[in-house]
C-alpha cells in the first residue's frame, strides 16, 4: 500500500481532484513481472501499449462530458493554442479570477472586481455579465 507525501498540505479543488484521481486509479491492480521487477502495462486499450492518440481521447472524453464547448472547438487548429488553452482553461472554471483564488487559499482585499463594484469575480463576470464584455 502506497503513501502519498505532499510537500503541502492540500485542500479545496486539489482535494476534489485527487478524490477523482484515487476513483479513476483506484481499481485497477498492480503486480510485478516474473522476475520480480516493476513494469508499466498501459491497460487504456487491451493491447498494454500506450498510445497518446488513446489517451488523449479518454482525458477528453472524461473532462468534457458535462461540458458544452465540444472537443473539436476547444482543440481547434486554426486558433492559436494560448486561446484554446484559455477557453479549455475557463470551461473548467480554472482561470485565476479573484473567487478562484480565493477558493484556492490566496488572500486578496476583496472578490468584488477591481473595475466594477457590483460584482464579485468570477468566470461568468469576466466572460459574460461585465459591463464592458456586454457591450460587445
């Protein structure tokens, strides 16, 4: 039985991630081969080779599947990959917005948006419901 060694303690969405890590690991068996040494068997396909093709899909289809943007539109060639990053990033709801810092443990003066008071800053402020982006 492993050990986990964090050099911090973790808290909040790292929790929340390792929790879906441990479910996604969680069942699968780890043995030895004949004489004795460890080796890493990719079990993603049935043919124990690893294929990023294989694996790509997988992360995507398991990250993706409660989400609208579809895979095509977020790993879209013809856009530069600082933005598919960026969308792929605020579909998670994993851009550093004050809220999420916060969550995250970062002390900040206020969630309230430094250019309009009325709002706290979230995802949906930045992207949709600042006054600015309504404009638009």
């Amino acid at each position: 039985e492993g050990v986990w060694d964090w050099r911090i303690p973790i808290h909040g969405r790292a929790m929340d991630d390792l929790s879906r890590l441990i479910d996604l690991i969680g069942n699968n068996s780890f043995s030895s081969t004949f004489d004795g040494t460890d080796k890493w068997v990719w079990s993603g396909d049935g043919f124990g080779i690893l294929k990023v093709k294989v694996l790509s899909q997988l992360i995507q289809n398991s990250l993706f599947s409660d989400c609208v943007i579809g895979e095509h539109h977020v790993w879209n060639s013809w856009i530069p990959r600082k933005v598919n990053v960026y969308v792929w990033r605020a579909s998670l709801n994993r851009l550093p917005t004050r809220l999420n810092l916060a969550v995250r443990g970062v002390m900040l003066p206020s969630m309230v948006c430094p250019f309009y008071d009325d709002d706290s800053e979230d995802i949906d402020h930045c992207l949709i419901r600042f006054p600015w982006v309504l404009s638009i």
